[in-house]
C-alpha cells in the first residue's frame, strides 16, 4: 500500500495512469455503441449457442463486443494478426529483416506498414462479418438484420473499419502518453469486463445450492494457485553468462566486463495457444456455417473436454511453441554479434560452436516452456468437464485470457515500479525484481 500512495505523490505518473484509465473508460463507452441495422438481442441469443467456436475468441478479444456488435465488435484482433504477419515476414522478406535491423527509423516503417495492413484486414472482415449477418441460415432462422443490402453492408464496413483503427489509435496513445503497452491493456480491459458476469453465474449456482462451499473455496485456491504458477513460469528465464574481452583503443580500455543474455522459459507467450485454439475451433465454426454431416461428426470429435480434443490441442500447441521459438530467435545473429563486440560464452568457442550452444539450451526451455503452456491451455477444460463449471466461469481458471492478463499486469506494474524507484521511492516489492516479458 505504502507503494500505491507514492505513485499520487509523483505528477507526471499520476497523469499517466489518470490519462490511461480514461482512456480505457473510452474504449468500455464505446464496447455498448451498437452497429446500426442489427437486432442485438437476437444476436447475443445466437452468441450463446457459438461458445467453443472461432466467434468465441474473437469475442473474448473484443471485450464481448463481438457478440453485441457495437462499433468495436472487431476489436483489436486485425491489429494483432498483422502485427504477426509482419513478424513472421521480417524474417522471410530480406527487405523487412534490413528495415527491423535500422533501428528506431526502420521500426516506424514496419508500424506504419503494419497500420496499412490493420485497414485492409478490417474491411475483409466487417464485409464477410456483413454479408455473414445478412443470411439468416447463419443463425438458425433467426434474422438479425431486418433491412439487408448493400447500404447496409457498406455501413457495417465503414462503421468497424473506423471503430479498428480508433482502437488502434487509442492503443498508441496510452503507449505514448500513459502507462503500460496500450494495445496489450485494451485487450486486457476487455477480458476483464467478462469476469463480473462470471462472477455472477457462480454466486446464482452457489444460491441454488449447485455448488457447495468447500467446492468454492476449493476453487479459489485453486485459482490463487494457478495465477502464482503463471506469474512465476512467466518471470522465469535462464542467464547465460557472457565475458567480454578487454581491448585497448588509443589510451582508453574497452570491454573485460561480464553480463548474461536471458532467455525466457516462455519465449512465444500466448500465440502458440491462439494459434492452435484457432486451429482447432475451425472445424467447428464451419460444421455451423456448412452444416455438412462428416464436418459436423468431425467436430463433435474435436468437443472441449473429450481426450482427442485434449491430446490435438496439446500437440499444436507444443509445435507452435517450437515454430515461432524457431523463426523468432536466431541463435546465429546473436553468437555473431557477440564475437563482433569480443564476446564469448566461458567454456564455449565464439562462432558455430556459440551458436549450436544456444540451440540446445533454446530446445530445452523451449520444451518446459510449452509443456506449461499445454498445462495451463487445458486447465479450464479439466475443471469444465471435471467439475461441471459453465464455461464462462471454467474459462478464468488458465487459458489465453489469464495468460493475457497476467502478463500485462506485471508489464505494468514494472513500468510503474521503475519510475517510483527512479524517483528513490519504495516499489512493489522489497526483494527481487519484477521482468517485463518485452
């Protein structure tokens, strides 16, 4: 507490988080502003026949927007997927590696090109997301669009398209101006606001007697438990120690300093269990649109909670881990440049030896890495099926929204812990230190 009173003894951090949560209040305001031409209350009654589907993540992403359909409905999720595409291309694309490597300027041009491609992603998706509201197949005869055409279309595109890259614009302000990474607290915002509905449903089961107490309290710990394995897996990383050699340039004396490079146990953060969530709700969200007997028995065969769903999704999400970990972290470059700069692993040559080191310790935290992920991926489903929780309550209990915002808050708690101890106040924590996972 003594930490929290001294962050309104410092002005300039008090305006930033006054100035990020009114932001955050903005986007909350703007999650309720409907689309125009949509029943909402048939829509969301359509949303709670679609849970365990491609439109379940993209709901949880938008903060529930998705399933009401407001202006936000997109939510930040075009954004992402660019920012991931650009990601992966960097490494593909010679010209884009080179721009990455150019510092602050090359980096503004990769955002800028990525800004570019959020609109062009936004306009796919509000005219499919159009032309998808308009057929009432989609919804088991239930029409959510009483005046259908193209001026409708033409509005639901321009209305998302525009209510993306305020999103987007939102997110970068707060990044600027605020605290913390303002994309990652969007999407944080919205996962949060699911949590009193949650809350909600489990206190109507406790009333009716569906739950006992000591199975509640059983599952507090249990969540209390969860949340300290994740902040304790997502800090956790291996130093590998780095000496430097001494060089003697003209009088000055360069070098013959030792420091270590982390590497984190949890290198690819959510986006393994994004991808294989998507991955393996797509048989689902088609089974719904196609309605195709072999794609509706294969999807029950991929339901939450059955131990082929459980062994598929395990499998992905342990390869993705792999493949990202593989395409993001280049074990060459960074043995290059430490015999570049006199630097050397004690024990191991500088040059391919350095780097094949790297590999094989990479390939081991890698594998503790996704093994955790799988664990904390496949939780909400075991209490789903093991404890006959709803889903909405199951969900809070691992998962990518507990991922999400544990991550986020301690990035944000040690942005704020560096500017109190910057000014000699106390931080959050006496002992230790908070690592941000950027």
């Amino acid at each position: 507490m003594g930490a929290v009173q001294s962050i309104f003894k410092i002005p300039e951090l008090k305006k930033r988080i006054f100035f990020t949560v009114g932001l955050l209040f903005v986007f909350r305001v703007g999650a309720h502003i409907p689309t125009p031409g949509i029943d909402g209350a048939a829509l969301s009654q359509f949303f709670s026949q679609a849970q365990g589907t491609l439109l379940g993540i993209m709901d949880l992403f938008s903060g529930g927007s998705f399933r009401r359909l407001t202006v936000f409905a997109l939510g930040i999720m075009p954004y992402i997927s660019a920012s991931i595409i650009f990601q992966l291309l960097t490494v593909v694309i010679p010209q884009l590696e080179k721009l990455s490597k150019e510092g602050q300027a090359g980096r503004a041009k990769i955002n800028q090109y990525t800004r570019l491609a959020t609109v062009i992603l936004s306009v796919i998706q509000s005219f499919g997301i159009s032309f998808w509201l308009e057929n009432a197949r989609n919804f088991n005869g239930i029409i959510v669009v009483p005046d259908p055409g193209w001026h409708f279309r033409m509005v639901t595109v321009i209305t998302l398209t525009c209510g993306t890259i305020f999103i987007m614009w939102l997110g970068e302000q707060i990044s600027q101006r605020g605290i913390g990474n303002g994309i990652s607290l969007i999407i944080t915002a919205g996962i949060i606001s699911r949590f009193p509905p949650a809350l909600h449903n489990l206190g109507i089961l406790f009333a009716a007697g569906e739950i006992r107490f000591f199975k509640l309290l059983f599952l507090a710990a249990m969540f209390v438990g969860i949340v300290m394995a994740i902040i304790i897996l997502s800090q956790g990383q291996r130093n590998i120690p780095v000496q430097y050699a001494r060089r003697i340039v003209g009088r000055k004396i360069y070098g013959g300093q030792s420091t270590y490079i982390p590497l984190r146990v949890n290198h690819p953060g959510v986006i393994p269990i994004i991808f294989a969530s998507s991955i393996m709700m797509m048989p689902a969200t088609l089974a719904q649109f196609a309605r195709v007997g072999f794609m509706r028995k294969f999807a029950e065969l991929l339901n939450p909670g059955g131990w082929f769903y459980l062994l598929v999704n395990a499998a992905l999400i342990i390869f993705f881990c792999f493949f990202y970990t593989a395409i993001t972290f280049n074990s060459t470059d960074v043995s290059d440049n430490m015999k570049k700069y006199g630097g050397f692993v004690p024990g191991i040559r500088p040059g391919r030896p350095t780097s094949e080191f790297f590999d094989h310790i990479m390939a081991r935290i890698t594998l503790i890495g996704a093994i955790y992920l799988v664990v904390v991926a496949e939780f909400p489903t075991l209490i789903y099926g093991g404890l006959k929780i709803p889903y909405i309550i199951a969900s809070f209990f691992g998962g990518t929204g507990l991922l999400i915002v544990v991550g986020v808050s301690l990035d944000t708690i040690r942005q704020i812990e560096s500017h109190l101890m910057m000014r000699h106040y106390e931080g959050f924590i006496k002992k230790g230190k908070i690592k941000g996972r950027y």
